[in-house]
C-alpha cells in the first residue's frame, strides 16, 4: 500500500512525500487506517519503524475534518515520557503542518512556565507535552483540555516506569469521554499497562503488535559483545571501535550522569568531537548538544538512559554499551537507536565481570544469542567464561518457546479483553445509574 491510498488529504500526502517517505512502514500500513476510521488503538512496533508518523498524520486529519476555526483549547493532546521525544514529536508533525494553517504547541519541562502561560493563551490545535510539566499547568488552572477528541500516549511502558501513571490518570479526567485514544508502547505486556488501558479507553480498542517488539532489536542492527578487564581495557575498546570504516556517528551509553562527564574528557582526549547529555541537564543545553549532533558537529554523544528514547539521530550507526542497563527491554531501546528507517548499523556492549549476569538476562529476554567478539591484541585477560560457553555444556530438551509463548499470549489477551468488558459495562451502569 503507498501513502495515497491511506486517503490521507493532499496537504498531508504532500508533506509526506517532501519528508522522503516513499511507502508506509508495517506500523503506518496498519495503524492509519484504524485511526482514520475513528477507532481507538492499542499498539507497539519496534524502535525506529514509524509510530510518530503512524499517529501524528491522522492527527491533522482529525483537525482537518472537524474543519473549526482555532482556539486556545487543542483538539489533539500527545504526552510523551521524555523532552527529546516530546521535541522529535513536535518537529515532525511540525513538518507534516507545512501546508495547513493548524497551529502546534510544545509544552516540557525545562522552560520558563511564565512562557507557557503565554503559550497556551495563543491558538493550539495540536499540543505535545510531557505529563509533569503539563499536570502541574493544568494545576495553576492555565490549561484547557475540554475541546480535546483526539489523544495520543506513545511510549506508554516508559511512562509507568517513570512513574507517570496517577499523573497520566489524572490528566485523563480533564478530557472529554467522547474522544479518540490512542496507545503506543514498546510491549503490550505487563498489569500495570493492562490497568492503564482500562482507565484510559472507552471502547475496545483496536490491538496491533509488530514483530513482538518488546523483545526484538531490528535484524539490520548487528549485535556483538567483548569480554573487558577494566575501564582502561574499555577505553582501548572504543578507542578502536570508533576508528573503524564506516562508523558515522556513535550513541555511547554509561551508567549515570557522572560517567557522562568522565567519558566524555576520555573521548575528547581521543582528538574526537564529542559531547554529553542527562537527565539533570538544563533544556537550552540539551538542545544544544542534539542540535551539534544533527549538524554533525559531533561524532559521539555519551548519555544515560534518558536518551534512550526520543532521539532521532539518522547519523548514528553504532551503540556502544559501557555498562548494561538493569532492565532488559532497556537494552532492546538503547540497541534500536543504532539504526533508522532500516539503514544498517551495530550495537556493541563491553562486558566486565559485573555484566555477565545481566547479559544472560537479555539473551533470555529476547530469546536470541548475543555473540561475543574478539580484537586482536585488545583481548581480555580475566579467565571468566561467557555466558555462551557455560550454555553449551548444557544439554535442555528442546522446547518449542515460540508455541508456548503464543498460547501464553493469546490466553493472556483473552483474559484481558474480558476483564475490559466486564470494567466497560461497569462503568456504563455507573453512569446509568
């Protein structure tokens, strides 16, 4: 299916086709049409394969149908858990408005609230905000979502984990019953997630899941690991890795926002342009920094976990992991920004002694093996085995995971879709009564 046949107007179709995009990735192919009907949808699509386009385009569509001169009341509210991906989100459909008078806002944190208040006194059709920020303007009384009919949660499992969940409820209160939801995240698993949705739609929703993709990093994204000494045997490690042909910009990911600083005078030392980003960082700075990135005044950007999702850094074709995340679909997003819009690229993780476990974690996460490599001369010299030489000498029955995690699934969702329907027909006799 190409973008014309989505029935999208031209002003969109057209916007599209000045972006580059030449046919719809599999999220955009099944995603559009369900919210161009007006369906509620519950979905999740790997890393890097389109979901801000798949919902931002029937966004302005929605705007454009209802065809209402602007107010300061949008009709389209997306949260997002993180300012990089709350600005990658306004930038694009930004870009998507080119040709339409609708009206954008960006509301984050980081920001004078004297130049929110000012901003959300000027039309607004579509808002993006993070929920904090947003909850705490709506709480000085300056936000008006009673005109919204379109809402968007992207990244939905990162904001309970960043412990949004009461903030995204209450919010939720403010907007009308008759609207349109939709739900995006990285897996479609979990109670919390499942208690989410219950809250938040107000009719079955319409489920996609592409590739299982809380578990899958892209094919097109090579993963290797190597076994490490100490962080001087790392620092020789990439010192080597980011010499290589080919590597164009790097995403290198430490622990917290002290090895941000340490990494990044190591890497300078190197002779190579590089900066930092964190958590703790002032917006103006980060801004900056992810600006140099897409000039590319930079070559490396070293970054906690905050930056694992939202950056949209075409350039950068290699990750390195200095020390792996405590959770494992935290390593599937950090792998998936080695790679857009199916361009090939390379997640590697350096693995010490305190690593090892976790490693075996992830593999068993994703169910895939992650091979470890080996630089001649730059070898470790700690006799530990890899997680793959002790599995060897195991001998298991073969088991079919794939059909037990599908009758897994299925049951699970069966359960779900009931519990649903039992909350829905609650909540109608509650408002009958």
């Amino acid at each position: 299916m190409s973008f014309s046949e989505l029935e999208l107007d031209p002003t969109i179709e057209q916007a599209i086709v000045q972006l580059g995009f030449k046919l719809p990735t599999e999220i955009q192919d099944q995603a559009i049409p369900v919210l161009m009907d007006g369906d509620d949808l519950l979905a999740s699509a790997p890393t890097g394969t389109g979901k801000t386009l798949a919902f931002s385009a029937p966004a302005i569509q929605h705007i454009l149908d209802r065809d209402e001169a602007p107010t300061n009341a949008p009709k389209v509210l997306i949260l997002a858990p993180s300012r990089e991906l709350a600005r990658q989100i306004f930038n694009l459909v930004r870009e998507l408005l080119i040709h339409t008078r609708i009206t954008p806002q960006l509301i984050v944190g980081g920001t004078p609230y004297g130049m929110q208040q000012q901003q959300l006194s000027e039309d607004c059709d579509i808002l993006v905000a993070t929920p904090g920020r947003l909850k705490e303007l709506d709480d000085k009384q300056w936000l008006d979502l009673s005109d919204v009919s379109y809402f968007v949660i992207d990244e939905a499992d990162r904001m309970l984990d960043m412990g949004f969940s009461d903030t995204i409820e209450a919010l939720v209160k403010e907007l009308p019953k008759e609207r349109q939801t939709a739900m995006l995240s990285a897996t479609l698993e979990g109670d919390k997630l499942g208690k989410l949705a219950d809250k938040i739609f107000q009719q079955e929703p319409h489920t996609i899941q592409i590739n299982d993709s809380a578990r899958t990093v892209p094919s097109q994204i090579k993963q290797i690991a190597y076994r490490v000494d100490d962080d001087a045997h790392k620092e020789a490690i990439v010192k080597h890795l980011l010499k290589q042909e080919g590597v164009q910009q790097t995403l290198l990911f430490v622990s917290n926002r002290d090895h941000v600083d340490v990494w990044v005078s190591k890497i300078r030392a190197l002779h190579i342009l590089c900066s930092g980003l964190h958590g703790e960082m002032k917006q103006g700075d980060r801004s900056e920094h992810m600006k140099q990135m897409q000039k590319g005044r930079l070559q490396v950007l070293v970054a906690t976990d905050v930056a694992s999702r939202g950056i949209d850094l075409p350039e950068i074709n290699m990750v390195i992991n200095l020390r792996l995340p405590q959770k494992a679909d935290s390593y599937v997003h950090r792998a998936g920004r080695a790679s857009r819009d199916g361009n090939p690229g390379t997640c590697v993780s350096l693995i010490d002694s305190t690593d090892l476990g976790m490693i075996e974690r992830i593999q068993r996460y994703m169910e895939t093996p992650i091979k470890f490599g080996r630089i001649e001369g730059l070898e470790a010299k700690t006799k530990v085995r890899s997680p793959a030489s002790k599995s060897k000498k195991k001998k298991a029955p073969k088991v079919d995971k794939k059909a037990v995690k599908a009758a897994a699934t299925a049951e699970e969702k069966k359960k779900r879709k009931a519990q649903r329907k039992i909350n829905l027909q609650k909540m109608k006799k509650a408002l009958k009564d």
